[in-house]
C-alpha cells in the first residue's frame, strides 16, 4: 500500500471548517497529526506501514494542507475539539493518537479534553507551551541562523506575514535545513506541495497563527495539566534534534510518561527515518 491508496474525503465540521482526511487499514484506529509547515503528506512513508496493524486515520488540520482555512481557532484546545469531530464523523469511540511537531500540542489536548476516547499517546519533537516551550522562544547569545527565531517572530503574526508573504519558498527552505540530520530527506516533490499548501490565500497567516496562539495554549495547558493524564505516553526525539529532552518536557503532564529516540534523524522524522519511526510506533501502540 501507499499512501495514495488511502481513501480521501472531506469531514464538515462547521459553516467555515472542514477538514481533509485520509483513511485506510484494519485494526485498532490510530490518529496521526501533522505538524507544520507540513500536512498530511508528512505521513507519506510511515502512515502506510502502519495500516497493515490499524485504520489509519490521517487529517489535514484547519487551515493547512487540503482543508478549509478559517480567520481563526488556532489555538490547541479548538483544533483538538476539530479531531474530536473527526472521530464522531468516523464513528469512533476510542483511539491511539501520535502528534508531532505542533501537532503534540493538538494531540495532548484531545487527550485532556476527551479522557475517555484517548488510550495511548505518542507526540514527537515538542513541547508544550506552559512546560517548557517559552524557554525555547527566548534569544540566547547562542543563537544562529538555525536556532528557533520563529518561535517568538510568529507571536506577531502581522509582522511574520509581511517578512514571508511571496516568500513561502524562501521560508520552506530553510525550515526543511533547520535541525535536520539530512538537510535532503524531504523530496523535491514533496517539498513543491507543502509550498503550493502554504501559498494558498490565508494559508501562511493560518500556520503563523498556530505559533501565535502560544500564550493561550499555554494558559489552557495548565487548567488541562492540572489532572495529569493516566494513559501510556511516549515522547519521541530526533538523535539530532529533541532527542531525549522531549521525553522530560512532557513528565509534568503525565504520569506514564516513556521516551524513544529516531536515530539518524533530526526534527524531520517522518522524512529522514521513516522506518524507524513507524516501528517505535507500532511497538508502543501494540
């Protein structure tokens, strides 16, 4: 199977949000969330290895990739409520969820919220805003131009959008170099459809947004960390990127909390070490 096997149609969830979603295997449902500035697509490789064990399901969250692209609600708690209408579209009750990049944020929150419907948790590359992602933002004298500069440059969204509008090339390229193991691990072909997704009217406002709702994330984190989660959760690093880091940002907010590490890869998991990141994750959620 590839990952162009996978059925594709479109979930309405409002009068201004609908949400791409591909599905495809037997089993137990698995949710795979995107981070950004990729979508769906970031799956290509692992998704279909892991639908030989599960049904798959993989959305293109609001506002990236092939989905609508709302004025607002982008902060964590609103997009996971979104995957909640996913599920309730598909008719499941209960489900394996595995978040990366900004989508850790989104899939934490799914769990916090709908207690009853998340039975384990993997998230990859993050951390959480209210747990450790404001130091992240921070200017250090260390910093160079691979350091995380966005973090804190996208919590003003006029600004961000002015430096980048007409530039989303420009941007992908080094997003694509930034903490990477192999600076080439995302394809040409790939890399032209994340520049066509994020090239759409609002679509780069809309993945600025994700990084500007830090400060409510965070406020929401907290009330939701308030209750430590109880499932299994598994923090995944890249060797040269989170590596074993993620696994501490995400103890305070669990108390089943493990950690794996993608070897050869940096930030780009899904890209640089496909293999070894669906086998972690087949491991963890069998």
């Amino acid at each position: 199977m590839s990952f162009t096997d996978f059925e594709s149609f479109r979930v309405p969830l409002s009068s201004d949000v609908n949400l791409l979603v591909r599905v495809a295997g037997e089993g137990p449902p698995l949710v795979l969330l995107h981070g950004w500035p990729q979508h769906g697509l970031m799956w290509h490789s692992v998704a279909p290895a892991l639908a030989s064990r599960f049904k798959v399901i993989v959305p293109d969250m609001r506002g990236a990739g092939g989905s609508s692209i709302p004025r607002g609600g982008y902060d964590k708690k609103t997009m996971a409520q979104d995957i909640a209408g996913v599920l309730d579209h598909l008719g499941v009750k209960e489900t394996y969820v595995a978040g990366y990049d900004l989508g850790s944020g989104v899939a934490f929150s799914l769990a916090a919220q709908f207690r009853n419907r998340v039975k384990k948790l993997a998230v990859m590359e993050f951390g959480l805003p209210g747990f450790g992602y404001e130091s992240m933002m921070a200017p250090t004298p260390d910093w160079h131009n691979g350091a995380n500069w966005h973090l804190g440059f996208f919590t003003v969204p006029d600004v961000a959008e002015m430096a980048f509008r007409g530039r989303e090339r420009e941007l992908l390229s080094w997003f694509f170099w930034h903490i990477a193991h192999n600076a080439e691990a995302v394809s040409t072909e790939h890399f032209e459809a994340y520049v066509r997704a994020i090239s759409r009217p609002g679509a780069l406002r809309a993945g600025i947004e994700y990084y500007a709702a830090v400060w409510k994330d965070a406020e929401d984190n907290k009330a939701l960390a308030a209750m430590p989660l109880d499932i299994p959760l598994l923090a995944i690093g890249g060797e040269a990127s989170g590596g074993p880091y993620i696994e501490q940002l995400f103890k305070p907010v669990a108390r089943d909390v493990h950690g794996a590490i993608v070897p050869k890869a940096g930030h780009w998991l899904g890209d640089e070490n496909p293999g070894a990141l669906a086998e972690i994750l087949r491991r963890f959620f069998a």
